[in-house]
C-alpha cells in the first residue's frame, strides 16, 4: 500500500512578494530550500496564516541568503506581503517506509526567513 507523507516543510516565513504578472509558482531561497529537502520544480502546498487560504503550486529557486519567499501569478491573489506562510511537501512511499521516515521540518526566523 502506497500512502502519502509529509516529507518537507518550512514552518512559518514572511511572504517578502506578491507578483501578480509574473508566471507562476513560489521563488524560495535556496538555503531554505536545501535545509528543507525541497528541489526546483516540487509541488509544495502553501498555508497562509494570516487568511486561512491554500494553495497548490510548485517551486523556483530564489537567490541564496535572500530570505525570498514570493507567490507569483494566480497565488499572488491569495498572499499579501508581509503574510506568514508555511510551505509542505508531501511524498508517496510504501507503508511500511514510511513508518520509519523522517521529514525534514524547519523553522527559520519569520522576522527575516533567515536559518537559525
């Protein structure tokens, strides 16, 4: 049996941009990207706190040391700079592996997205 777990997240960061016109996705710092296991091109679900919306998109590597979480096109509707999100990736694995997987979860600093 095949079930889906979280595999990776970053729990709470500040939307630093909100693009309407540009094409979709979500721009994330490289750092948080690689401390979370997240590659480009992932589906992540993203989770504002701040209004309660989800969304479904994928990701764009921003620039390192950057702090850049940005929703760009469609889900820029649904984000407001300044909101904190979370950002989760879920990965499809057999039961019994995924009784002993461990996700990579971490929690930066939301004043500035920075590793802590």
């Amino acid at each position: 049996m095949q079930i889906q777990v979280l595999k990776s997240k970053i729990h709470r960061v500040k939307v630093t941009d909100a693009d309407l016109n540009y094409i979709g996705s979500i721009t994330i710092d490289r750092n948080l990207m690689e401390a979370s296991n997240l590659i480009a091109g992932e589906k992540v679900q993203v989770v504002n706190i701040n209004n309660g919306e989800r969304l479904e998109t994928y990701v764009i590597p921003g620039k390192r040391d950057s702090g850049e979480i940005a929703l760009n096109g469609p889900a820029a509707r649904r984000v407001a700079k300044g909101d904190i999100v979370i950002i989760i990736a879920y990965a499809q694995m057999d039961f019994e592996e995924a009784k002993n997987f461990e996700p990579s979860v971490i929690f930066p600093d939301e004043t500035n997205n920075t590793l802590v």
